[in-house]
C-alpha cells in the first residue's frame, strides 16, 4: 500500500485538480455548435433538434451505463435525443429467462452428495447471485438495449426484493425479468405480477400468508415504498398539509392490516406436481398459487375502496393492484424516484408534476405508461440542462460500468462482480427493502438538497473507488485477478482489454484527450484541466515507444475516472 500511495500522489492532486480548475458545469458546455464569423446570420440555421456530441455523452451517462464513442455516435446520428429514446424503446435484446429457466429442488446440491469445492460451486451457481450479477454486467457493457437495462435497474431499487434474505438464483432471475421485460410496459403489470412472485413472497413475507395472522410485511412495502408513500401529496411531489399545517397520512396502520388481509391466502408453486406441503420442490419461477384454507374471505376496507366479501383471491390481489395503482399519490410519487434514479437527485417540483402528468394519463388516456413517462423523464428540459441543480452523484455501479465502458474493456461480468462490494453496491443484493440508499438522503452540508447516492460515500469506498481506478487503469494488465477466465465458471473467459486503441491515441495528445473529454465528461473539460493532463502525460517517460503511449493513456484515464468531475455527473 506505500509504494501505491507513493506512486499515486500526484494523480490524486491531478484528480483534484480537475475540479479545482473549474470543471462541472452542467449541459455538455464543451461543445458548441461554432459560429458564423463577421457577425452575419446564417440564411439557413441548425434545426433545433440537432443534438451534439457532448449533449449526446451527457444523454448517454443518463440513459445508458456509460458513453462509448459508438454510442454518441448513434445518438447524433438519431438527431435528437427524442428520436434515439424511441430508437431505444423498440429494443428488448437483454434477457435472464434462460437463468430463470432453470428452477430446481432446494435440496439440489445436498441431494448429489457433493462435497467441498464442488458443493460451493453448486450453491453458488444455483443459489447465489453471482449468474445474475455476471449477466447484469456483461449486458451492461455490451448489450444495446441500454435505456431498457438502466430503467430496469432504476426499477429494482425502488421495488426491491434482494439475494441476500432470499437464495434461489431462477428465482432472482424471475423477479428481475419481471422488471426488465415491463420496463417498457406498464407500472401496473409491475405492481401486479411482482404482488404475486414468489421471490418477493419470501423476501417480504406474503408467501403463505395466514387469515389466523396475516403478515403485514408485503402489503406496508408496497404502499409506502411501492406505489402511494406515506404522505398524501401534490401532483408535483411536494407534500400536502392540513388545516393544522402538518402533513397527512396516505394510510393508517388499521389499512395496511386490511390490505394484509387481501393479501392472504397464497403459496408457491411446486416442481413435479408435488403437493403444497412439500418445500423442498418450491417452484420460485412461476406465479404464487392459492392456498385457500389460509385466505381471509372477509370484507376489508381500504384506501376508499371495500373489497366486499366472499370475493376471490385473485379479486382482492385485483383490487388493491388496482387501488394503489390508480391513488393519486402513486404518479408524483414513483416520477420522483425514477426521475433520481436516471437524470437529478433534486428535480424541482414542476419537472416531477411534469412527468407525473404522463403518468397519469400519456396523451391517450393511459395510465402507467412505462415508456411515456422515461421519455418525459429524459426529454425535460431540466434534464436537458436548465436544473438550477444538475445532476447527481454516480452510484458504485455506474463508477464501474461507466469507466468500463468509456475505456473500451470487454468482460463476461465476472470483474464486476469481483469488485462491486467493496464500492457498496452489488446488483440484486441491497441491504434491505430500502434499497442500498434512502432517496432523500441529504447532501451533507447541502443546505437541505438531496443527494441519495452519497450514502455509499464512506471512507471505505471512496478509498476502494480510488484504488479501482488505480487498478482498472495503471494497473490494468491481463494478470490481474479479476481479468482472468474463471475456470469453476461454465463458459468464462477473459477481459479484453482496450490497450492498442489508446495506445494508438497516444501518438496524438490531443486526439486522446478529445476523446477523453467527450466520453468521460460529456465535453466539460476546461483548457486549465487539459494542460494539466497534458502535463501529467509528457512527465511519463519510457524508452520503448508503445509502453510510454500506453503508460501515458493510463495516466490521463486514472486521473479522469479518480476525480470528482467523473464521478459527479452534470
């Protein structure tokens, strides 16, 4: 550790550096369109919608996991950012059905005799989170359905169901291909086949759910982090307040022991046919089934809405799907969440009453509409840069897969996951229901802005942060660890790291740092952060011609992704 402290102490002051010499600033501001000289009008102007590269890589960090010169490409070429959004909501290539395909017995492993490694393996394989998270990642970096994968993720951290309470990897497979395959579709549908999953049936408690005791576990979450909140609110997402000046409640306690009772009354499916009171054959693949004797046939009382009795299960699964989904708070509210999850930690109330208004009603008189609402949400013209406060701190899986993917690294996942938990966020495994983060989480001395992903901003990981960037760059050689094929993991193979091309881009500075700026910082790049980049490279010397391009790309990347202007997206 001295001797990296030793050699990293002038990119840390570099890095710092980057934001001291005035970077940052919002809306892609590094590349205008250049103008027309002598102070003459051009007889034919731009169209308005033309979007430049910078604008694009701005885009990119919202709407994808990352800027790769490709992907600005496809996105100028679109000409507009509406027209690339649109290109993006007919794509659908990522998928874990195949993963999810593959339910077995919870006796699985113990039923092979297997022992040791090959025991680990097996558990790890089938109920663990590592062919999840592999495949996260490996779409991630490659895949093209970007906007569909990063609204699924934003997706899964407010409806969040986690690997670390419940262990069946087809059955996390299961639950996130419900959210990746309704990204586009519908919030309803999300709210009612996630009702119904086992996967969040155990994480949260609705699973054989008894009328004797009905837990209350699911039917709180989805109210107060699901759908409605817990305070009554504005279609702009500000809170509303009584006579008294107080907020008001959306719900009481007595309502979620009513909306526990709807709820009651299912079990898992079972592999094989086997009977309801087998558990070692649970199917976490297929929808929960009823258990009638368990369900409560009363009228409950809800939200406004009674649920007469003698209704079926499947009824009262309807009608409070129904009821949560159509509550007024429920627009403002889930807008909110993803409008931090993809463009501004503090959108102001008009952006979030803006895409709560498609929300509730698409322009066609539809309701939850998936894809009005994240093109609302990414068109806005806060999110385009006029946010009195832009932007928001990258989350540890955007660090990771946004450098990736600026750099040019190739991986079957397997790094990723290798390095995720030292950053404090690993797909699929948050710590709680509350997601890895609270969404209001202040700024600390923020003077009452809202920062949610600084809570992972330890000591610990900032310094784990640093040290990746140190690793993936400076230390980016096929020998490390995590860049090896992993020979216990059916069809791993080994990163493909991006060297040539930057060593190619070496040979010309200012072609390199053009792309830099453009990928890394959406063209924010000041002239005084370039000279000191430029200086940082020349003082790297090497008789060998291609190991000094080479050292000096990993120079300026290390620096860039290091420093706050990276990590800080605007």
């Amino acid at each position: 550790m001295r001797a990296r402290l030793l050699a990293s102490g002038t990119g840390i002051g570099l890095a710092l550096l980057l934001t001291a010499c005035g970077g940052g600033g919002g809306g892609g501001g590094g590349s205008t369109a250049p103008q027309s000289g002598g102070g003459t009008t051009p007889t034919t102007p731009p169209p308005p919608t033309v979007i430049s590269a910078a604008e694009a890589s701005r885009l990119a960090k919202q709407a994808s996991f990352g800027p790769t010169p490709e992907l600005i490409d496809q996105i100028v070429a679109a000409k507009s950012a509406s027209a690339w959004i649109d290109q993006q909501l007919a794509l659908s290539s990522s998928t874990y059905a195949d993963i999810a395909g593959k339910p077995v017995p919870t006796n699985f492993c113990t039923a092979q005799n297997l022992t040791g490694t090959d025991l680990s393996n097996c558990n790890r394989d089938n109920f663990g989170a590592l062919p999840m998270a592999m495949r996260f990642y490996y779409n991630a970096m490659g895949k093209d359905d970007q906007l569909r994968q990063r609204t699924a993720f934003a997706l899964s951290q407010i409806v969040v169901a986690s690997d670390l309470e419940v262990h069946t990897t087809a059955g996390l497979a299961t639950f996130n291909q419900v959210l990746l395959g309704n990204a586009f579709g519908n919030y309803k549908d999300i709210l009612r086949e996630v009702t119904l999953n086992p996967f969040m049936g155990n994480f949260l408690d609705m699973v054989d759910s008894n009328k004797s005791a009905p837990n209350e576990n699911y039917a709180r979450e989805l109210m107060q982090l699901f759908s409605v909140g817990t305070v009554m609110l504005n279609m702009d997402g500000t809170p509303k307040t009584g006579a008294d000046g107080a907020v008001i409640a959306t719900y009481s306690n007595a309502e979620v022991k009513e909306v526990a009772r709807a709820l009651t009354g299912w079990t898992y499916a079972r592999l094989d046919g086997a009977a309801i009171s087998d558990y070692v054959k649970v199917d976490y693949t297929k929808p929960m089934i009823v258990n009638a004797a368990r369900f409560d046939t009363g009228a409950k009382t809800f939200l406004n809405v009674t649920i007469p009795a003698g209704a079926t299960q499947q009824q009262n699964v309807d009608t409070v799907v129904d009821t949560v989904f159509n509550h007024p708070n429920t627009p403002p509210f889930i807008s909110k969440r993803l409008i931090q999850q993809l463009t501004l930690a503090n959108p102001s109330p008009a952006y979030v009453g803006r895409v709560a208004a498609v929300f509730a009603d698409n322009g066609a008189g539809v309701r939850g509409d998936m894809k009005a609402v994240i093109k609302a949400i990414l068109t806005d013209s806060e999110a385009r840069g006029s946010a009195a406060t832009p932007g928001k701190v990258k989350e540890p899986v955007l660090f990771l897969t946004g450098l990736a993917r600026g750099m040019g690294l190739k991986s079957d996942g397997y790094a990723f996951y290798y390095r995720d938990n030292g950053l404090g966020q690993m797909p699929f495994r948050a710590p709680s229901v509350f997601n890895f983060y609270p969404y209001d989480f202040p700024l600390p001395l923020g003077s009452g802005e809202m920062s949610p992903a600084s809570k992972l901003m330890t000591t610990s990981t900032m310094v784990a942060r640093h040290n990746l960037a140190w690793d993936w760059t400076m230390g980016g050689e096929a020998t490390r660890t995590e860049f090896k094929s992993q020979p216990t993991i059916a069809g791993s193979v080994p990163v493909e790291l991006p060297w040539a091309q930057w060593e190619a881009l070496a040979a010309d500075e200012a072609k390199m740092l053009e792309r830099i700026d453009l990928v890394f910082l959406n063209g924010t790049m000041t002239s005084a952060q370039r000279g000191a980049l430029s200086s940082a490279m020349a003082a790297v010397k090497n008789t060998d011609p291609a190991i000094q391009a080479r050292k000096r790309a990993q120079v300026a990347l290390y620096i860039v992704a290091s420093s706050p202007h990276f990590q800080v997206d605007r």
